[in-house]
C-alpha cells in the first residue's frame, strides 16, 4: 500500500479484501456475538451499559487496579470531533492533490506524496534519530532511552516462539518495559519504535512507586506514546529533506488517524453496541450502512468501492470493543504535552511528574491538571485546530 505505482496499491487492496470476503459472514457472527455476550456479561455484573464496563478497564500495565472513565466522556468525544471534521477533510483534498487524482480512492490513503524513493533507515539509525529527537525533554531523558535500547529491551526482528507484534509495549514492574516490533526499515518503523518507547520510559518512571501507583489508567496511556511522535515528526521535520518530507505527512496522516478515524471507530462500535442493548436486532445489513454513514461523513473525499464495506472487519475486532476512545485522548492529551516541552515551559521535571501523576490520578484529573476537561467538548476542539497547521504545512 506505500507503493508509488496506483496499480499495485489497488492490486493490492483488492486481493487482500477478496482473500477476506469468502470470511466476512463468518467473522461479522462472531464479532456480534462477542458484542451481545460482553453486554449480557455487563448487564449481570450491574453496570448500566457495555461501554461502562468497558471504560472501566484494567489500568495498564496490569497492576490489579481499574478506573471507571464516566460514559458521558466517550459520548462527548465522538459528538465533538464530529463536529469538526473540516481540517480531516481539508487533510484529504490535499492528499488528493499532491497525488494528482481526481478522485481518492481507499489504495491512495498510504500512498507517498513524494516521487522520489522513500528512505530506507536501518534499526541503528531510527535508534539515533528518536534519541536525538527527545533532546526537548533533556539529557538525562535521553540517556535513559539510550540505556533503554542498551539493554536489549526491544525485539525488533520476527522470530521464532515470539508474538508476530506490529508495535507493542509489554512489561512488567519487576522485570521493566520491553518493545516489540518488526523493524522494516522504513519511516513508519522509525514511528513505531518511538511511540512504543514513550510507553516504555512512561513504566520506568514508577517502577519505584508502590505497586498501586505503577499502572496509568486507558484513558491517558497513549498520551507519552503520542508525545514521543510529535517529538520525532519535528525532528525530522528540523532535518529537512526527504526526512523531513515524510515527517510531515506522516505528522499529518498519524495525527489525523487517532484523533478522527479512531474517532469514527468509536462511534461505529457505539452505534452498534446501542443497537444490542436496546434489543433490537443487530444485522449485517445495520452494521454495514452505519459504516457506510459514517464513512461519508469523515472521508467524503474518498470513494467508498464495493470491498469498503469489509474495512472494519479487518480492524482490531479482536479487541475490546470499546478501546478506540484512548487513542483520541491519547492524540488529544500528546498534543498539548509536546507543545509544553517544545516551547520549554516543560523540561524534563514536569514531564516525568506528569508520568508519576498517570498512576496516582483519575484520567480526567490528569487532563485537568494539563488544562484540559474531557467532560466538555472544547479539548476537542483545541485538538482538531491543533491538527490544522499540520495539513497546511503540506499545502
Ligand atoms: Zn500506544
């Protein structure tokens, strides 16, 4: 899908939806009767609803504790970034534009925007640039990453008896963070190993917490991860170049999928998961116009082809129904954190206290004390006018 040849993305999206298709009965049944058996289960154990129980998800990593994120948050969310859906909008007219098409098409949304070749960037290089990108937050930041990958604590090759992970952090207090990845050389590698180390180096700051502080609610988990982007897009984007060039669009294209298209997730798995809980019947046919809806009110500008309906089959549906939500807030929390280290009204101090505070405060007290209340929709807002500058650098 990065080629710069439109025929084989196209090649590419139809054969691996066609390949999909024969399965798509099969994995819709099995994905409503996950939604109807999760909210039976939440309806024994008393909660009011499925997105209830599901807000109130083990904190991360698993230290035993949970923390109930009230509903109402959710529901804001989707309804407020809905709201302002223009610079996503704008993002995807400019794609289309740089791209010379007059009509995007699902193959064209990870298409490079640049003839020239993409950068290929070995393990040990991506290493370099993270590290130096962290420079905002501090020296002794950045030697704690430099320790990090020191110590051998990512595992960046495919192997055997190890889970085949795009980019995940898992960790324990006693045994500390661990990064997996299949490094391929590639920009959106680089992303990924950046983003999994804000997870990992957020663990290491309360390793020495007592146990009940060392886990940080869904909710703002994402936020050091996000921060560790936007670090590096600026970074590259400070080289210049061909770097710099991918840094921006991958800024945008990044930003944008976990503030808006995470964002649509979350309003499909809530349309449907209200379906099921007022007892009326979730069909095929629902689950597939409200995708279709939802589709042409945040990617109008992209042309909705026969496979599009199997998109979010393919999507995570092996996860928590509800777990689109944290990386709206993620996106929407990383934004301000970086802003605050970039300018230097943060060093290191009041970031790594931020990272203390995850596991000490409720996520909508952590938000507050970034001057953010995720109860109303204004966040919302900030965040999408945050976005906008990121589209019309690209212009
Ligand atoms: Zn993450």
């Amino acid at each position: 899908m990065n080629s710069t040849d439109r025929t084989v993305r196209r090649r590419c999206y139809e054969s691996y939806f066609g390949a999909l298709e024969p399965h798509s009965g099969p994995l819709y049944q099995v994905y409503a009767e996950k939604l109807r058996t999760l909210s039976s289960l939440a309806a024994a154990r008393h909660y009011d609803s499925l997105c209830e129980a599901q807000l109130r998800k083990r904190c991360f990593p698993e230290n035993g504790t949970c923390q109930l994120l009230d509903p109402a948050v959710h529901a804001t969310l989707v309804e407020s970034i809905q709201a302002h859906l223009e610079p996503y909008h704008r993002w995807q007219s400019l794609r289309a534009e740089r791209l010379g098409v007059e009509t995007l098409r699902p193959w064209d949304l990870r298409a490079p925007l640049t003839a020239a070749e993409p950068p290929t960037i070995p393990y040990e290089t991506a290493i370099e640039h993270i590290i130096a990108s962290l420079q905002p937050l501090g020296e002794s930041y950045q030697e704690q990453a430099r320790r990090f990958f020191e110590d051998d604590r990512a595992d960046v090759k495919p192997h055997a008896g190890r889970n085949n992970a795009i980019g995940y952090c898992h960790s324990s207090i006693a045994d500390g963070p661990f990064v997996l990845c299949n490094y391929a050389d590639t920009f959106r590698s680089m992303v990924t190993i950046a983003h999994e180390l804000g997870h990992a180096l957020a663990i290491e700051q309360v390793r020495d917490r007592p146990l009940q502080e060392t886990a940080a609610p869904r909710a703002v988990e994402e936020i050091p991860s996000v921060t560790h982007e936007l670090l590096l897009y600026d970074y590259c984007i400070e080289q210049g170049g061909l770097l710099g060039e991918y840094g921006a669009v991958h800024r945008a294209d990044s930003i944008g999928g976990l503030l808006f298209d995470q964002a649509r997730y979350s309003a499909f798995v809530r349309a449907l998961v209200d379906r099921v809980e007022s007892d009326r019947q979730l069909t095929r046919a629902f689950a597939d116009n409200r995708y279709l809806k939802l589709h042409t009110a945040f990617s109008p500008t992209v042309e909705f082809v026969e496979e599009s309906r199997l998109e979010w089959l393919h999507r995570n549906i092996q996860r928590d129904p509800f777990h689109h939500y944290q990386y709206v807030l993620g996106a929407v929390g990383g934004l301000v954190v970086a802003d605050r280290v970039r300018s230097g009204r943060w060093t290191d101090t009041e970031y790594r206290q931020l990272l203390v505070d995850m596991g000490r405060c409720s996520a909508t007290d952590l938000f507050e004390s970034i001057g953010l209340d995720i109860t109303t929709p204004a966040p919302y807002q900030t965040a999408a006018d945050a976005f906008e500058p990121f589209v019309a650098e690209l212009a």
